[in-house]
C-alpha cells in the first residue's frame, strides 16, 4: 500500500467517525426537542427513559472525540492525519489539486486551494497544520479529562473543571471543519459535507403508537 492508499483509507475513516459524531448530534438535539415539546401534552420530559438517551449520547460522543484526537502513533485519528500531512506537505500540493479539475476550470481549481492554504502557496504550509493540531489538543483536553477519570476509568480525585455542553459543540464543529478542509483538499475539491442530511422523514418512526392502547377495564 502506498502512501496516497494508506492516507486515501485513513481519511475516509476518519470522516466516517466525524460524521457518526455530528449524527448524533443532531438525533440527540432533534430528540431533545420533541420530549421538552411534550410539556404541553402533560407528559414528563425528564423521565428516566430520557435522562438514559441524554447519558448515553454524552459517553458516546465524549468517546468518539477522544478517538479523533488520539495521538498514539499506531491509530487512526484526526490527529494523526494531520500529523501525516505535516510531515509530508507536498502530498497535499497546489499541483496535485488542480490536476483534479479536469474540466479545465483551473481558476476556479486555484481559487478553491487558496482558500484553503493561501494564495501563492505550492502546497500546504506545515507550521499551520501544527497551529491545527495545537488548537485541537486545547478544544479537546478538559473533554479527553473527563472521559478518561469518569468514563473509561473512575478516578477516586474529584474533577473540579467539568467540561461543558459549549465545550463539547465546539470540539466537534472545529473536528468537522478540519475533516472536510482535509477530505476536500486530499480528494481534488469534492467539497465534502460531513453534516447529515435526509431526503426523507426520518421522524415518521415517532409519529405512530409503538404500545398498543391499554383496554379500559368494562
């Protein structure tokens, strides 16, 4: 395998998780939403069977950012990607970018790569993949804290800085922005959304009676 195969195939695994993260997200919120709206019909929204799905959301998505910041050099992370690409910046080239657009439109090929390195740039400059990698390490840490004294793990020391919910988003909006700067400039302009969409109602699932009625004694 060389090196474009082995980036080609980390890259796309790292989108997935990003994309599992922002998927959650999303049903989590979309969720939330309609148990508060339930409010109005007399039903409690704090009931155990939610506080279950908002614990079990949290561990998950606590989780999936710890394994995209990961820095052990044997697994497949976010950060390791970028690591990759900062070793070898030309991979991701000016060149090699254009060279995607083969319809010829190679203004709009270069106007593309500046936004994403800078104009005059032959390929990405390293010293900011490292500013990237700094930042996602500061975003991440009280989040990987907490999930190494709380969840995979319990810690007898108190921890006195939670992370908070705001923390958390951040975490993983700046995940998904780096991920589609990356899959975009990797795979020639793709213009890679990693946010869901659905082409039909998902929520057709919570619409209809999942128990059956109860018969009112005669």
């Amino acid at each position: 395998m060389n090196g474009y195969e082995e980036l080609d195939k980390m890259i796309g695994e790292v989108g997935v998780y990003v994309a599992d993260l922002l998927k959650s997200r999303y049903f989590f919120l979309e969720v939330r939403k309609i148990f508060f709206e339930t409010r109005t019909r007399g039903l409690d929204p704090l009931n155990d069977f939610f506080k279950w799905i908002w614990k079990n959301y949290i561990c998950s998505v606590l989780i999936g950012v710890r394994r995209l910041v990961d820095t052990d050099e044997r697994c497949i992370s976010l950060y390791n990607l970028l690591r990759k690409f900062k070793e070898k910046p030309e991979l991701l080239s000016r060149a090699r970018y254009v060279g995607f657009y083969q319809n010829g439109d190679f203004q709009a090929a270069n106007s593309r790569f500046d936004e994403f390195v800078g104009k005059e740039k032959s390929h990405i400059d390293p010293k900011e993949i490292q500013k990237e990698m700094k930042l996602l390490i500061q975003k991440s840490k009280k989040l990987t804290h907490y999930v190494n004294k709380r969840i995979a793990h319990t810690d007898k020391e108190k921890i006195e800085n939670l992370p908070t919910y705001t923390e958390l988003d951040d975490c993983i909006d700046y995940l998904k922005k780096l991920a589609e700067k990356y899959w975009n400039l990797f795979d020639g302009g793709d213009d890679l959304r990693l946010s869901p969409s659905y082409q039909y109602d998902w929520k057709n699932i919570l619409k209809v009676p999942w128990l059956p009625e109860v018969e009112k004694d005669s």
